[in-house]
C-alpha cells in the first residue's frame, strides 16, 4: 500500500480542503488488507475506480471490483472507520475541513453516505469523465493540481458564520463546556445543539471530543512518551481520562496504537493490517 497526500496550493481554497490523500495498491494479489482510520475533523469524498465499497447490515465496508467510478461520503465519527481491500486499489480522497464541506455541498451530512446520485447532484454530470481523465494520469502532482482546479470551479456561495464563529471557539480551547460555549456565543444550547446535529450528524459535545483526542494523538506521535505530559498538555483531567478516551477511539492503548499507526506527510494517520 502506498499513501501520498497532495497540499493545496489556492488560498481560495485553503479554508475548506485539508488536502487530497492518494491510497494506492499496485499489485493485484489475494492478500487482504484492513485500513483503519480515526476520529478526526474532517469530511471526506472517497472516490474509487474499478472498486466499490459495500457496507453490510452490521456496518462492516469492504471494497469489491467493479466497473467505472464510484464514490462514498465519510463525515465525523467517533469509533474507527474501517475498510477491507485486496488486490488493486486506486482511490482519491478528498478531504474537507466541517465548514468546507457545505462550500460544495448542498445536502445535510452523515456519519456515511455511499449514496453516488449525491455526488453528480452536488458536482454535476460531467463529474465521472473528469474523474475518468484523472485516473489515467499517473503523476500524482499533476493529479492533484487539475482537482484544485476542478473544485474552483465547483465552489457554492454558502455563508455559516454561526457555525463559523463556533467552529473557532472550539478550537482555541477544546477543554470549553457547552455552557461557556453557549455564554461566548451568546446563544442556547437548544440553538447549539440544533445546528450541529442537523449540519453534521454528532454533536458539539462529540466534536470537542473528537479534536482533543487528535491533539493527543499527535503529540503521542512527537514521541512524547510521558502520558501524564500530554494528558495535560491535551487538557484532559488526568493521564486515566486520557487513556479511557484514547481506547474508546482506538480500541487500544496508546502505547501499542503508536507503534502500528502510519503517520503520512504529517497529515494522516493510518493502520494498515493484514486480515
């Protein structure tokens, strides 16, 4: 497996891409691999050519051989969010920060959405044979550049300066109660808790969790090895608070997650396993 991430380069649309990652398998074996990924506060548009993924009735995603492009929606979620795959893999993900998710789309967000009539609804019909052209070009720089572009082009005139205001409060101090939120905010947490549920399916509650557990996990990455240290630093209550939240994201202990996790170009944090 081999995983590359592409930085944007347009201010334009800096605010509203984290980056594009590239997730390539270029040999065509029976060997079955599960790629794990973790709470993060990001939105991503997977795009996949010649694979298609299913989800059974017990959640489970597996990537199948199919004909042309597919795609899938993972929007904020808590547990990690797994996917099996064997054989060639060529895939696009597309990352958007919560914000820049409505920038280019119009309907509200879920957990996981694998419905493909949204994509053409939101990018237009012309979406498979750009897609197309882009799978055929193997430099991956070049690959990236022509999505800038494409996306430029695709930007919606979307203004949510409630959610705006929220998002940045948030992320100044992720250790703030709902209450102080709401005070800053000068808002309820009726109103609150509306806005976030209905634009991205979890709560603000959830959300904070979810950026305190990244910061941790980075830090964890720095090779801190002081648990208490980054518990602290990650403002959590204690170094106990900090592994019970680390389990309940991971499924594992801090020190056996950071031996495994792939760290790629500092940006995305993967565990890729044999199964």
């Amino acid at each position: 497996m081999e995983f590359t991430t592409y930085t944007i380069q347009s201010k334009l649309l800096k605010p509203y891409i984290q980056y594009i990652l590239f997730n390539q398998n270029r040999t065509n074996t029976d060997q079955k691999n599960k790629i794990t990924s973790f709470a993060n506060a990001n939105i991503c548009l997977g795009i996949l050519y010649g694979k298609k993924i299913v989800e059974n009735k017990y959640g489970h995603k597996d990537l199948y051989d199919a004909s042309a492009i597919h795609y899938y929606l993972s929007g904020l979620y808590l547990k990690p969010f797994e996917i099996n795959t064997n054989g060639f893999l060529d895939e696009i993900c597309i990352d958007f920060t919560p914000l820049g998710y409505y920038k280019f789309f119009s309907s509200s967000l879920k957990t996981f959405i694998s419905d493909e009539a949204l994509i053409i609804e939101n990018f237009g019909k012309s979406t498979n044979s750009f897609f197309e052209k882009i799978f055929n070009e193997a430099d991956l720089n070049l690959r990236g550049a022509l999505i800038e572009t494409y996306l430029i082009s695709k930007l919606k005139q979307t203004e949510l300066s409630f959610l705006q205001q929220t998002f940045e409060l948030m992320h100044k101090s992720y250790h703030l109660s709902i209450f102080d939120l709401c005070k800053k905010l000068n808002c309820t947490e009726k109103k609150l808790y509306r806005h976030f549920t209905a634009y991205f399916d979890t709560s603000p509650k959830e959300y904070l969790r979810i950026v305190r557990f990244r910061n941790a996990i980075s830090k964890l990455l720095q090779h801190k090895i002081n648990l208490t240290s980054i518990a602290y630093e990650s403002e959590y209550f204690d170094q106990s608070h900090f592994i019970r939240e680390f389990k309940f994201f991971t499924g594992s202990t801090p020190g056996s997650l950071s031996k495994s996790l792939l760290n790629i170009d500092n940006n995305v944090l993967v565990n890729v396993t044999s199964c």
